[in-house]
C-alpha cells in the first residue's frame, strides 16, 4: 500500500480556462519524476454521466476501456500521462446522488435525516478515496468555478478531506483568469482575488495559483496577487496562452511548479526525465508541410466535439511530420453542394461517430465522391455505417439498403440493433461500450497497419453490421478486415481497389497519444501526403 497524497485542483472566474490540461499536465510533470498518479474529474451537474447529453452540450463523450461514458477530460488525463482512467475516475452529482438515494432506500442511514451534508459529502468523499493507496498521488479536478451553487458539496468535502489527512499530504491548487483589459494596456488581477475571497470563505487557502493569461505574467502582478491572496511570490505561476497544449507541462516546469509541489507534499523525486515528451514538442514547434483533411460531421461547430479525433490526428501528423489542418465540412449541407468544390483543397476525406438521422445523407454522398475519385477515406463508427450502406446503395444497387437508426421500415437493413441480431431482448446496455477484442485478416490494409492479429479497441454505439450482407460486400470488393470473434461482428472493412478507404466499427482515436500515435491515424495521415503529391503530378 502506497502513502498517497492527493492535490485537489478547482477553478474560478470562468470556466473554459484549460482545467483539464492542467491537471493532466501537472500528472505528467509528477510521473517524470518517477511518481505514480491517478486523475479523478468530479463534476457538479445532475446527469448519472454524460453519455446521454448532446455533443452540443457537453462535448465528447470520452469511453473507456471499461466502459465509462465520461467528461473529454479524461482523455486529456489519458493523453498526456500513464494513467489507464475507469469508471472510478469520473464521478457526477447525479451518480453520487444516485448512490446516495439507492442507500436511503435500502435502509442503509439506519432512520436517519439524509441530508448534503454529511451524506452526499461523505458519498464523496469515499468516491475520491477509492484508489487511496494504489498510487503516489492523485489529482482531484473539481468541474465548474467557484461561486456556483452546484459545486459547493463537492468543495466541502474536499475541504474535509484535506483537513482529515496529515499536513504536506494534500495541496489545493487553483486556476484563476488574469484578463489583459486593451484599452487601459493592463492585466487585471482583481477578479483573483475574488475568486481566491470564494474559495477561502468556504474555508479552503489555496497553496499554489495557476494565472491564465494571454502573456506571461510580470513579477509587480505575480508580487500582487500573491499579497492579495496570502501566498508566496513562487506560489503564483503563470499560465500564458500556449499554440499546442502538449508544451504546457514543459512550460509549468520551468516556472518551478514541479518542484514546488513536491516541497509542499514533502516528496523527493525519484528522477527528472521530460526527455521524450521535450522530443515531440520540438517537433510539433518544426512541422512545415501541411496535408488538408475534411471532417464531415454534424457537430462540426463545436471544437470539443470531436476532441480526441482531432487530437488523434495531430499525433498521426506530428509522427509523419505534417502539420494537418482541418477543414470542417457540416455534413448536413453537402446535399446542396458541388462536391468536388466543397473538397478541392481536401487530401483525405474522415466522416467521424455520430448519432441520429440528421446530416446521413451528406455522409453518404460524401463517402460516394471519396470512393469514385480514390480519395483517402476513414469513417469512424457512424463514419463506417455509411461507408457500408453507401457502397451498398450505389455500388451494388440496392437502394433503399439502410440502417434502422434511420429508416425503421426499410426491408434492407444493412445495420442492427445488436439484440434483434442475437435474438436477446435484454443486453443490461443497450449500447456496446469499451474495449472490445477484434481479429484482423491477414493480408489486409488493416493487417499491414496495426502489424498484428488481435486488437482491443473502445466501442460506443447501438447498432451492428447485418450478417445477411456479408456476401454482398465481399463479392463485391470490399473485404471484412477485422471481426469481434466473440460474437463475429464486423468491426472493420476496406475497399480492395482504393489507395486508402477504411471503416471501424470502434473509435480509435480514444486511445492515440502524442508519444504513442495510433497506428491508424498515422497511416491515414500519411496516404493524405501520398494523395497531395499524386494530384500534383
Ligand atoms: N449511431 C451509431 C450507433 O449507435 C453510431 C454511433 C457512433 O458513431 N458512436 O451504432
């Protein structure tokens, strides 16, 4: 049993200020000295997890490999450290809530008055405390900004347990804004103090400050908000806008923040080696030649969407050194274009997850121009269905081929519920969520790419590939390159006669990261090269 010490990381002013990373960057500068850390994200809302919010709302929905439907963070946490996240990871109110009121309910509180306090705070309290021993430290990040009302059990029960543990056992750190006001050419501290002013009245002195803003801090402010907010000049750190976020951890260390932590947790560390991750860095700061890769999704107006992929392929570029730019294409409005203007600067074509009807026959039309015209083509999940139903309806001529998520009554359903598949009504989920085992064929693109038999990648989606049409597309051209073998399902397939055109069935880009790109991703990226120097010539 390790003695593990814990850091518990809130915000204040706004929200959107890169608390996320911060925490993930923080994991990562600890695990280069040799530590072991988890990151839990405890969010304040209601909903049991976000699985069921729109994209719109809330942003990706990250899976893991046990299955959690959790908040983008933790693919954050998962990219820039060591950590493998889990249903433990992530907590809401309204799964703390929900545990709560299935123990009332029991009879667990022996005739008590269930109240917030202590209930739901001890509820999470025990939530954080659930790997305690398992590693050296864990990082706490508290979701939302002080002041709200929704926050404040969790921030209680934080306090508690800062209290209940031994000095230099836990730290709270605290991200604020420092705004850079034009018109009188000044950073402004004030809205620091107050949000430090929210967190003390509840009873919470942070020992360290994490300053975004738009330039570095000056020391005169750094001196400022350090005798405004009863801290030590080294205790404010400045957090200035950075071009990629990978260059944060390095930027935190350098600003003394590593070895400040380890003085307040009283820990010595074991080694100091940011070598690799210095490596990349680098190399993302020296990428020159640019590949242009359209998204075609529905939810292409909100950036944290599609978070992972487009983190995904970042790395699949920085390892082929490109710089790849996105051209995001709302697949809703590709039925009134031409599409061959709509993708003239294109050099691969990705149609990524999604659910519901809206925008499918954009997609459609869209896997049809990439397969006519040898664009390299990469459909994620959602992005996979079409590609089959697509090929299906225009290649083999069967025109109303469909998936039941979108037409109920089409006599060709080309995608199924798993349960009317099987023929079991009742699953326990009715989505397939998590790591899934996958055989690959030998002889394939696929095969060639991951350069092994048996993959495991994350599933989260309801329907499946109708066995009944399994003839029409192999004859056809299109080979099944990967099956879940449990149950074989397909899991992925690719054109024959096509430079680069491939489906899956899962979301490979939960589990890319910037020194271990996905195999795919990395592929893809490079027939975006090939492509771009083939339409020159
Ligand atoms: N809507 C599809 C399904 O549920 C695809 C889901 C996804 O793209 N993640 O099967």
């Amino acid at each position: 049993m390790l003695k593990t010490k814990y850091i518990f990381i809130t915000g204040g002013v706004l929200s959107a200020l890169g608390k996320g990373v911060a925490a993930a960057s923080i994991g990562n500068i600890l695990e280069s000295y040799g530590f072991t850390i988890s990151i839990l994200k405890l969010d304040p809302y209601l909903n049991v997890d976000p699985g069921t919010m729109s994209p719109f709302q809330h942003g990706e929905v990250f899976v893991t490999d046990d299955g959690a439907e959790t908040d983008l963070d933790l693919g954050h946490y998962e990219r820039f450290t060591a950590a493998k996240m889990s249903q433990q990871n992530n907590w809401t109110a309204g799964k703390i809530y929900n545990n709560v009121i299935q123990k009332e309910r029991r009879g667990d509180y022996l005739g008590k008055t269930v109240q917030v306090i202590p209930h739901v705070t001890d509820e999470i309290k025990s939530a954080i405390m659930i790997m305690h021993g398992k590693y050296d430290v864990i990082l706490v990040e508290i979701g939302g900004t002080v002041g709200d009302i929704e926050s404040l059990p969790f921030l209680e029960a934080i306090r508690q347990i800062g209290l209940e543990l031994k000095d230099n056992d836990s730290i709270y750190i605290h991200l604020t804004l420092v705004p850079f006001i034009k018109t009188a050419g000044e950073l402004k501290t004030k809205p620091t103090q107050h949000s430090v002013k929210g967190l003390r009245e509840i009873g919470i002195q942070p020992h360290i400050l994490l300053c975004r803003a738009e330039i570095s801090l000056p020391d005169d402010i750094k001196k400022k908000i350090a005798l405004f907010t009863n801290l030590k000049f080294e205790d404010v750190v400045s957090a200035p806008d950075v071009k990629a976020i990978y260059e944060i951890p390095l930027i935190f260390k350098k600003e003394g923040l590593g070895s400040n932590i380890l003085k307040k947790l009283n820990l010595q560390k074991k080694k100091d080696d940011s070598e690799d991750w210095e490596k990349f860095v680098n190399r993302v700061k020296n990428l020159k030649e640019e590949v242009v890769i359209s998204i075609v999704g529905k939810y292409i107006q909100l950036n944290d969407s599609y978070k992972s992929l487009y983190e995904a392929l970042f790395h699949g570029g920085v390892e082929n050194n490109l710089k790849v730019k996105l051209d995001l294409v709302e697949s809703e409005d590709l039925l009134k274009c031409d599409l061959s203007e709509t993708f003239k600067h294109s050099n691969a074509i990705l149609i990524p997850g999604g659910f519901g009807i809206r925008g499918i026959e954009g997609m459609i039309k869209a896997v049809e121009y990439a397969r006519i015209n040898r664009v390299p083509f990469f459909g994620i999940c959602l992005g996979m269905q079409v590609a089959s139903i697509e090929f299906i309806r225009n290649f083999i001529a069967i025109k109303d081929a469909d998936s039941v998520e979108f037409n109920k009554y089409t006599s060709n359903k080309i995608f199924l519920k798993l349960k009317e598949l099987i023929n079991i009504e009742e699953l326990g989920h009715n989505m397939r969520l998590g790591k899934f085992e996958c055989i690959l064929k030998k002889g394939t693109l696929c095969y060639s790419i991951y350069k092994t038999e048996k993959i495991f990648e994350r599933h989260r989606h309801r329907f499946e590939f109708n066995p009944k049409f399994e003839s029409d597309l192999e004859d056809n051209g299109m080979i099944i390159s990967g099956r879940n073998p449990e149950r074989n399902l397909v899991e992925m397939i690719e054109l024959k006669d096509h430079p680069w055109f491939i489906g899956c069935q899962f979301h490979p880009e939960f589990k890319s990261k910037p020194l271990n790109p996905h195999p795919l991703f990395v592929s893809f990226v490079r027939s975006a090269k090939e492509f771009k120097k083939r339409k020159k010539l």
